[in-house]
C-alpha cells in the first residue's frame, strides 16, 4: 500500500497535468502522473508518417507571458523557432510579423468590401483596443514563475508599479467579455465582413478573446521537432526530480473520503490530494459520495448535473497531407503558419441555420444531401494550414513538404454520421472537398502533388482525449457554462466541493488554450500544497 501512496495524483497529462505534476515534484512532493495515452501531451504532440512529422493537436504556441517563463523557471532548455503567421483571404495575404500590420489586415478588408470602409473601421478599432490592453496584461513576466522573495529588483521594480494597470485593464476586459457575435454583431451590417473575421473562432467567443488575436500573433513559437517535444521535455523534466508516471491507464472510480483511485479492477493508488485534468464528465460520473456530509453531496450533486448536461465546444477537422513538392514553393505563398478563407463571401447561415436545419432534419436526409451542405461548409471555410517543415527543415522527407489543413466542425455531425454506419465514407469526402477547395484557390498544383493523406475528426480527438464532444477548448460557450469564464475569478477555478480535490485545464476555466491550462495547473498545484500542508500539521 506504502508503495501506491501518494501525497498527490494528477490524472491528466495534457498542458494543466504535467504543469501541475511537474511543480509538486520540484517542492518534494510524491507525485503520480496517470495518462491514457502511451506519451504525454494530450493535444500538443508529434508523429511521424513516411517520413513527414506532424503535430496531432495544437500547431504552434503563443507564449503570452506564460509559457517561456514556465520553462525557464524550471531550468529546461527547448530549442524553438519562430512560428510567424500569415492571414490570406481569396488571393489576399499579409505576413503578421508584428502588430503593425493590422493596418495591411484593414487594407485587405477594405479592398474586399469598399462597400463596408467605416465598418471595416469600426472592426480594426476594437482589435487595436483589445490589443492595447493585452499588451498591459502582460506587461510583465508572470508572477506564478518568479521566486518573489528572491527577486526583489523584479517584485519592486516590475510587478508592483504594474498592479494597478493590471487591475485597470481587467476592469475594461470584462466589458469585452461578451460573445463576439452580439458585441460586434450589432456594429456591423455586413454579414459577409463580420463572418471572415469571425470564423476564425468558435461559436459565443468571449470578444476579447478573438479580438486580441492579432496580438498573439506574432508571438507564435515552434518547438524544433515538433509540438510534442514541449510535452516530452516536462514529463522528463517531471521523472528527473522524482515524479512517477502511469501510462496506457484510465482512473475509473474516485473515492474522496478514503482518498483513493482506480485505474482498473486490481490496481489502486492512494493519495492525500487530487488533481484532476482531464474531463469533467469523467470525474464527476466516476466519484464514490459514500460517507460524505449531506451538504458536500448536495452541493455536488448540483454541480454534477451542470457538467454532466453541458456540451464542449466545438472540435476541428484535420487533413494531413504528404505532398511531393519542395517546400520553398510554400514559403513563397505564406509563413509556415497560415489562416486562409478561399471566399470572401463567408460561411453565413451555412454555419448557422443550415446547420441546425441539417441536425433537427437528419433522419429524413440522404447522403447526398448531407454531403451537398458539407461541400459548401467546406467550400466557404477558414483554414488554419500548418506547414512544419518550414519551422524545422528535419520535419520532412528532403524535397517534400507535410501539410496539415483544419477547420472548425461539430462533434455531433459525425458522431451521427457514426452512429449511422459511413463515418469513413464521409471522412473520405469531407478530405475530397478541402482538397478540391485549395486546389481552385491557393495551391492549384496540389491535387496533383499528394502522395499520401489521411485525416483527425471530431471522433478522433474525442477517443485520444476523451474530450467531451472532441471540444479542443473545454466548454461550449454560453449562459449556463459549468466553468469559471471571467479573469478576475480565474483562482476559483480549480476548486471542486471537496477540499482535497482540484481541477486544472480546459474543463476549469473557459477559453483555455495552452497558457491558461498551465497557468490553472500552476493555481491548482498551490491548492493541492496548501491542503497537504494543513493535512499534515
């Protein structure tokens, strides 16, 4: 039993997981890690395929103050590139080198929509506001990885002259939190404009969020060898001082009063506390309440019902294409990393209406028809295109470049379309039509120049992750989300109804990418401490 003790269990190793395991490590504590895949990263990780390397999840990471200092805080030297971003729209296309360029962004706009010059205004003041105050934001290092006892000069001459333009800002960014769609929706009368600065993002995105985009940017890093190698580098960082790590496991029961968790029916690890990051369905549906106060269980049961009846946000479509052509033909087009819409007209009411037309109507639809509004979805897409080997010239065959092509798609399309029995026709088909898509449009020689391609759904994120819905950013977005959503309130939520049990990640605090997801795995790690602590005394 000594032996399956632990003063604490992360059960997760995405980006909040091996945040907060690597962290307990380093102050001593006995830590296990429990992951249900074979390597750690959840999302951000690499495989290679005949030779071309690709990132399965996220395709680049924006710092944002967090995720160098992260690094360097815990003495792991990563080799990176930078990872400079492109934004096309029909054969329009600038490089986003710096946040200077938002003024070629407006031109684009409005040469694309004359009719529309003080609306296209009105769209690029508001970027220009939501960046101004991302730059106060993080106008410093994090505090989360500095030793403020030990850096004075930092706690005196940067964080504390900072604080009150941090309090400030956070104070207008709440006025920005609204979904993107209501906050600019009213402003701007042209669909067709409002949808190609919109699509990038997913359905009821806080505005700040997207708006503060054209911020992050330029401050996109690759690491050399891909994504995954960030992931490798803190689970070995986390092995070095002492961590343990389960892989190819999944927690099935939690007992809170015992403190105690199953990963099958004869293995059982103890701990005084728990960190959980991965789904919440998982933890909330597998939870032992035997013996617990009337009160905590109450409480949990009303908690319980709110996550188990939310939906995650939506998932993505991805295409991973080997293609025989050099990768210089690429660079001429774009950066490595690139958002590209091949129609300026916009998705529109294909994402809208249609959609929800298509999935209240689908038993009464044939193939054909369903497969007619996937070719406009398609068609009338933006695509994030990421081209690894123009980060890291290792990343592919010689003479031969890995293309990775997503798109934003809903979960329960293809969980239908499984359930029905033709999941792998339409994969097949939806493949078809982005290739169709960036053959007419930016790359007319590629069709031609693919040797081999496969694809990631919706169903395949999910089954990886076990993502609620696939969602690769915790919740949908909405009134009733089960999360904390605001950044004012962003150290309440880790905590769970009982008090030896937090969360961290994307299920916790909403938007989540990277950054976020470390930095509630940082705020969970101190909880989870502060709990040992007082256990103990």
């Amino acid at each position: 039993m000594d032996e399956n003790r632990y003063q604490c269990i992360v059960v997760g190793g995405g980006a909040a997981g091996l945040t907060a395991a690597v962290y307990l490590a380093r102050e001593g504590y006995k830590t296990l890690l429990i992951e249900k895949n074979d390597k750690p990263g959840g999302l951000i990780s690499t495989f290679e395929h005949n030779g071309f390397y690709f990132d399965a999840g996220i395709r680049g990471f924006e710092d944002a103050g967090v995720i160098l200092p992260m690094l360097a805080d815990l003495g792991i030297q990563l080799d990176i590139a930078k990872s400079p971003v492109s934004i096309g729209i029909e054969n329009e296309i600038i490089n986003v080198d710096t946040t200077e360029q938002i003024k070629e962004y407006q031109a684009i706009l409005e040469k694309l929509y004359p009719e529309s010059r003080e609306e296209v205004r009105v769209i690029i003041s508001e970027i220009k506001k939501a960046v101004t105050y991302l730059q106060a934001l993080y106008g410093v290092m994090n505090p989360m990885f500095k030793d403020l006892k030990k850096d004075l000069p930092y706690l005196f001459k940067e964080l504390i002259p900072w604080l009150p333009k941090y309090f400030k800002t956070i104070s207008k960014i709440k006025k920005m939190n609204s979904p993107f769609e209501s906050y600019l929706g009213d402003r701007i009368t042209n669909r067709s404009l409002f949808d190609i600065v919109f699509q990038h993002f997913f359905k009821q995105t806080p505005a700040f969020f997207a708006l503060s985009y054209f911020y992050l940017y330029p401050d996109y890093f690759y690491p050399i060898g891909g994504m995954g190698r960030w992931a490798d580098a803190v689970a070995n960082k986390f092995i070095e001082l002492g961590g343990t790590v389960e892989y190819n496991v999944v927690a099935q029961r939690v007992n809170v009063l015992e403190g105690y968790l199953d990963v099958d029916s004869e293995k059982r690890f103890y701990f005084d506390s728990l960190i959980w990051a991965a789904d919440l369905k998982s933890l909330y549906s597998n939870v032992t309440l035997s013996g617990l106060p009337d009160r905590v269980e109450k409480v949990f049961e009303q908690k319980k019902s709110q996550i188990l009846n939310a939906r995650g946000g939506e998932s993505v479509f991805s295409v991973f294409m080997e293609v025989d052509e050099d990768p210089e033909t690429f660079r001429n087009i774009s950066n490595s990393h690139f958002f590209y819409t091949p129609s300026k007209i916009g998705l529109g009411d294909t994402n809208r209406k249609e959609m929800e037309a298509l999935l209240a109507n689908w038993s009464n639809l044939s193939k054909t028809e369903i497969l007619d509004w996937v070719n406009r979805f398609v068609s009338l897409n933006t695509f994030e295109i990421s081209i690894p080997v123009l980060k890291d010239a290792n990343l592919a065959p010689e003479g031969k470049t890995g293309l990775i092509v997503s798109f934003l798609f809903d979960y329960e399309i293809f969980n239908r379309v499984h359930s029905d029995g033709w999941y792998n026709e339409f994969k097949v088909a939806v493949e078809n039509r982005v290739v169709e898509v960036l053959s007419k449009s930016i790359y007319p020689f590629l069709k031609e120049k693919i040797t081999h391609r496969f694809s990631f759904s919706p169903i395949s994120i999910h089954n990886r992750t076990l993502s609620t819905d696939g969602a690769i950013t915790g919740w949908a977005f909405g009134k009733h989300m089960p999360s904390v959503n605001a950044m004012h309130k962003m150290n309440k939520a880790v905590f769970t109804p009982f008090p030896n049990v937090f969360i961290a990640g994307q299920w916790s605090f909403s938007p989540s990418g990277v950054p976020m997801s470390i930095l509630t795995g940082r705020l969970a790690t101190n909880q989870a401490i502060s709990f040992i602590k007082k256990k103990n005394v």
